[in-house]
C-alpha cells in the first residue's frame, strides 16, 4: 500500500508514529523539513519523524521484559 504525501517530499507514512499511527508534529516541523530537503536536494530517510506516548509505554514495558535483572543487585 502506497501512502499518500502530506508534504511534497515525506509520505503520510513516514511521518507517523509507527505504533498508533497518528502524526503529531511541532508546529513549524513539517515545513522546516521540507526546507532541509529542497536545500540539500537529496532525500532525507527518517526513521522516527513522530512517537507517541503510547508507543513510549509500549516500548518501556518491553524494554522492562527484557531485562528482569534491572534494578536488582546480585
């Protein structure tokens, strides 16, 4: 599935938060954006353009799973 661009340059797809995929950006973020990648004129790849708090819990309780040990002295 092809994502529709929200701006000129960056898709809806890789703007959103991959957990919940909503877009929550800083006012002023999406444009400064598309200034850096028209003055650079090469495509900027990004990775983790927004994350939500839920992504952030989601991410803390696996974190947290993964290592029982922390926290703990042996």
């Amino acid at each position: 599935m092809v994502s529709e661009p929200m701006l000129d340059h960056f898709s809806r797809s890789e703007l959103a938060c991959p957990t919940t995929d909503q877009v929550r950006l800083a006012v002023g973020f999406g444009e400064a954006l598309e200034r850096l990648r028209v003055e650079l004129d090469e495509p900027v790849y990004l990775n983790s353009a927004c994350r939500s708090p839920t992504h952030y819990a989601e991410a803390a309780d696996r974190d947290s799973s993964l290592q029982p040990h922390r926290g703990r002295r042996s």
